[in-house]
C-alpha cells in the first residue's frame, strides 16, 4: 500500500516512543482508550494489550486488512470507519486519548477533544505545535493556541520524536504531549466572545493589546469607531498599553470579561 502523504501517514516504527507514549498514559485495565489514525496498528495492539476497550477511529479503508488482524486477536478493540472530525465523541465514554495523530488535523482535532471529558490524552504532534502548546508569556511560542489549551488543560512535553521514529521519514520533527483536563484556571464570561478575543489579539501579538483589539475589531464583531469610544471610557480597569506577547492567560481572561461585560451593558 502505498502511504498517503494527504492523510499524514507516517507510521511509528521505533517501538521506544510506543512505550514512551504508553507509559505516559499510564493505561490500566480500567481505561477505555480512543485513538485517532490506526495505520497499521502499532499502538493500537500495545493499547489493547493493557486497557479495558480501545475506540480507534480511521478514514483510510485500505487499511482493513490491519484492522481486521488486529480486531481478531484482540477482542476489546472497534475500528470506526469515519473522518475524526465527524465521530461525535460523546457517544464513545472513553477516559483516556492515546494517538498519534495525522498532523494535518492536529488543531481541529485538539479542540474537539477538549470539548469532552477525559482524564488525559497523550499525542504525538508536529515538534513546533507541540511546542506552542506549551507556550508561555513572554516567549515565541506564545500564541493563541497557548492560551486556549492551557486555560482547561495542564500541558507537559514528555520528549522530542526524530523522524527516523517513522515510516516514512516526516520532514519534521515530532513531540509527545500529556494533556490532563482540569477545571478552568480563571472564570470567563462568555467563552466564544472569549475565542473571539484570542483571534483578534493574537492576530497583532507585537502590538500594545489596544493597538491589536483596534485593528482586530472586526474578530469581535464590533465596529472600530465604538470600541475606540469603549477603550476610551474603560483605560482605567485595564493596562491597554502591555504588548499582546506579555499578558498571561489570566489576564486575557480579565481582558475579555471587562469587554464583554462593557460592550454587552452598553447595547
Ligand atoms: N497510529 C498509527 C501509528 O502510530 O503508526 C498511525 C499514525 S499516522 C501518523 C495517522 C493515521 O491517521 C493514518 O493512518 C491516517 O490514515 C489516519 N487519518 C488521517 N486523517 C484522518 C482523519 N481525519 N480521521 C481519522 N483518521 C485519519
């Protein structure tokens, strides 16, 4: 079969990062695991081996010939033939996420598992999005995504994956992440006027945080000569002149409640 480039197939050969990613997941045999891309099922079998149930979800059918190995000799897996994106997850009842995802999707995807339960997920992404993932104020990576994933979920980067790990060789570098969902770390007021915020500031993050929300008022739907009038009257509950790259998440958190708080009362 000839891999596809489209559905990042590169298949994990190194059998170390296998058990590295395990590991990380501390699989038990109470676990109900989801993965995302079988390919040929080097995690899958490792997964089925200690865990209570494996969901794999895979859109490529020419990889049945894998499936159906696998499903033979282990009893406690079910292949869903289905794009990732469109499996409505809440129907599944895993606790536990353990892939290594087809880095096109790595965003969608990521986002759509923290719109559910789960206890922890480990995932092996492209190094500089892992990298972002983990982002803190004041660095390069720090970005959107930064903000977004760390506001519901703790991030820990287990280790750097080389591309001799995979076959074929990405042209990247890889990383193994451990997200554990938690309680939001601060109290947001309505969070799509939330994501609203992170897109238009983050569209500017060199920019003082009243430069970016300015040029950026169309992310918030809300017409550049009133939000002008908005900073104006509300200069005093919030340092407007901070560079976006600078504010910590909490404080994008407080950013966008006193906003949307102002904008709301006013309409
Ligand atoms: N788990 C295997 C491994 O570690 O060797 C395969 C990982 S490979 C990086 C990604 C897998 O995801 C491929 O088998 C690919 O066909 C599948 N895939 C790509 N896009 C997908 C999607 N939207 N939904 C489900 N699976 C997808």
């Amino acid at each position: 079969m000839k891999q596809s480039k489209k559905l990042g197939q590169c298949f994990l050969k190194d059998k170390n990062f296998v058990k590295k990613a395990i590991k990380s997941a501390d699989i038990t045999e109470n676990d109900i695991v989801l993965e995302v891309g079988l390919g040929e099922g080097a995690l899958t079998k490792e997964l089925a081996k200690l865990a209570k149930f494996v969901y794999v979800i895979e859109l490529d059918m020419r990889l049945e010939p894998f499936a159906n190995q696998i499903m033979s000799e282990f009893k406690n897996v079910k292949v869903i033939w289905n794009d990732a994106l469109k499996v409505d997850l809440k129907e599944l009842g895993f606790n536990k996420i353990v892939a290594n995802l087809p880095y096109q999707i790595s965003s969608p995807i990521t986002f759509k598992f923290l719109e559910n339960d789960f206890d922890v997920a480990v995932l092996m992404y492209q190094y500089e999005f892992a990298k972002r993932m983990i982002g803190k104020p004041d660095t390069d990576e720090y970005s959107r995504l930064s903000v977004s994933i760390q506001y519901n979920s703790d991030v820990e980067f287990i280790c750097k994956v080389p591309p001799t790990a995979f076959s074929p060789k990405p042209d990247v570098n890889s990383a193994i992440v451990k997200l554990t969902k938690r309680e939001p770390l601060f109290h947001i007021e309505n969070e799509e006027f939330f994501r609203n915020v992170l897109n238009a500031i983050f569209q500017h993050r060199n920019r003082t945080v009243k430069r970016a929300l300015i040029d950026s008022s169309h992310e918030m739907n809300i017409e550049r000569e009133r939000l002008k009038e908005i900073l104006e009257n509300i200069k005093l509950d919030f340092d407007f002149s901070e560079r976006v790259f600078k504010l910590a998440p909490e404080k994008i958190g407080e950013l966008s409640n006193i906003l949307y708080l102002n904008i709301i009362s006013k309409k």
